[in-house]
C-alpha cells in the first residue's frame, strides 16, 4: 500500500448516469476504511478549477445509494480544455493537499484526466458512468442496466397504446454512436425493427420489412431507433418517408430523452458502482494510476485510460441475430 496518499478527491463529470451516487459513497466509505481523508469536487473539472470542494465522511453519503443523478453534480468544463486551466485545477489540488483523484465519467472524463496527468504526474483512476455501454474495457457500465431497464418500461406502456389504435410508433432512444441501449432494449421490449448507428438497415428494406410484417397479420409496431441512427435526418423525417410510403399505419413518434438517465439506480447498477468505487481506492493506495477501472466476466479488470478512449467496442453479431429471429 501507498504511504503517500493521505487524501483522495472523487469528482463526476460529464453526461450523469443511476449509480454514480453509489460510486461516489463506495469511495468515501473505501478510503474511511483505510483512514484516509476523502474530498468531494463538485460540478467535475469545472468545480476543481474553482476550488468547489468538500469534505466527506460516510454519514455524508448516507441514503445515496439509491439515489439517481449525482449529489456532487456534473458539468462540461471547456476551461479544463485549456493548459491554463488545468494549471489552476493543479493548484487547488496542491492548495487542499489532495494527493489522488478518482473520476467518474466517459471518455471526454477520461481524455481530460489523462492529459492532466501527462502534464503534472498526478494519480488518477476513473470509473466509466454512462448509461450509453460505449466504453472500451468494461463488459458494462455504471447506469446502463437501469437505463436499459427505464426504456424497455417505457416501451412496454407504449405498446398498450400501439395495440389500442393499431398504430406505428417510432421510439427513440440515446445512443448517438453506440446502439446497445437500441438493440437490448429492442429485443427485452419485443420491437418489430431496431435501428442503430453501426448498421445502415437502409429506408426501402425498413418499409420492406414492415409490409411483411403487416402481411403477417401484425397491426401494429413498435421501432426502436437509436438517436444516431443513420436512415433519415432525423426521427420525425423518418416518420414522415413512412407514413409516405406505407400509409397502412398511422404512425407516431416518442422521444424518450432524459428519462433514461434518471431514476434510483437497479440492484445490478448499486452493486456495480460498490465494487468499482471500492477498486479504485485500492488502485490508488496500489499506487497505480492512468487507468479505468472496469468488469469483464463479473472480474474486476483495469486498463489504461489510453485504450479505453481510442478503441471502441464491437457491435455484437449475435445479438443482431437474435434481433433479425425474434422479431420476425
């Protein structure tokens, strides 16, 4: 273990996610356990420029585990962008005596702490909260099961509506260049097509497909489309080439927005989020740094912040193919 580290600052940065406030209390509990002090940073780099700091102990973080969002708030900082100021961030941290940090975030998070630490050898670890699953390294991350879990909920109660009116509803989900919250909800909701940014399915075997599945008796159909989906402009153009082309639905478009990133965290997120803040804090005290803390086959694994930001992960072929079978 480190002799060093003596105080730990933990901040969230970026898009929030359910479960980073679980992150947030398994670092502060982590480093009580190790008698050490914990900082919190708030509103991300923006706030560790700022100085925007408190002292947390575990009664401050009582009762957050099941709460979403996170209590420290989050902010795109285009300051910390700059070397001036990521030259102030330095100095607060050097102000407060804070010896290592841990982020929270994607990888805007994770570029911005591994070009901090090229320029001032400090030690950071970060922990990937996003709802979106794009993150290299990690099989999951903070956020997605209960996002995946909001829209399938939402999808469900739309359905009841598609049946009623015998109508096309067309339901978006986030996603802007990964579509695992498109193809995992598509599936667990029963969608007749889902849309994604890594396959182009193409207008004319959309509409291909939905007169088959009309001909097959279906009067109504749910499409779950992904916001970075490649086939119209945008969800409402391609609302309108259908209604155009296929004038046997009446269709209808639900955007599902910001409520996929909300709400209490599921089980799976809470335990998730324990297990890596609590690896963080060990990776620290290890004395490592520049890395992300993930899980692959239910293991802890760690790997740099420099693979994690430029590799992407693989669309999973097999997935698709159960899409394309269950769907039919």
């Amino acid at each position: 273990m480190s002799q060093n580290i003596q105080k730990i600052a933990v901040l969230t940065s970026g898009g929030d996610s359910p479960g980073m406030n679980a992150a947030i209390r398994a670092v502060v509990r982590s480093c009580a356990f190790h008698k050490i002090k914990c900082i919190g940073v708030f509103r991300g780099f923006e706030g560790l420029i700022e100085g925007d700091f408190k002292t947390l102990g575990p009664r401050t973080v009582k009762n957050m585990i099941n709460r979403g969002g996170t209590f420290l708030k989050s902010a795109r900082s285009k300051a910390f962008k700059t070397k001036e100021g990521r030259e102030k961030a330095y100095q607060q941290l050097q102000k407060e005596q804070i010896d290592a940090m841990v982020v929270i975030g994607g990888d805007g998070s994770f570029t911005g702490a591994s070009i901090f630490i090229e320029e001032f050898n400090f030690p950071i670890v970060g922990l990937p909260g996003t709802i979106d699953n794009d993150i290299y390294g990690t099989d999951v991350t903070i956020g997605y099961d209960t996002a995946l879990n909001t829209v399938v909920e939402a999808i469900d109660k739309i359905r009841d509506t598609a049946n009623s009116h015998n109508r096309l509803f067309l339901v978006e989900v986030m996603g802007r260049n990964a579509g695992s919250i498109a193809l995992n909800a598509g599936i667990g909701a029963g969608a007749e097509e889902i849309l994604i940014p890594e396959e182009n399915l193409g207008r004319d075997r959309l509409i291909d497909s939905l007169k088959r599945s009309k001909k097959a008796g279906k009067t109504s159909s749910i499409i779950v489309v992904s916001e970075g989906d490649q086939i119209g402009k945008n969800i409402f153009k391609l609302a309108d080439y259908i209604e155009e082309n296929l004038n046997e639905y009446e269709v209808r478009v639900t955007v599902l927005g910001h409520i996929q990133r909300g709400g209490a965290p599921s089980c799976y997120d809470r335990v998730l989020a324990s297990r890596l803040g609590v690896s963080a804090v060990d990776s620290l005290l290890d004395g490592k740094s520049n890395i992300m803390i993930g899980i692959s086959h239910n293991q802890i694994t760690t790997v740099p912040f420099s693979e994690a930001i430029k590799n992407s992960n693989e669309l999973d072929l097999e997935l698709v193919r159960v899409a394309d079978i269950v769907s039919t």
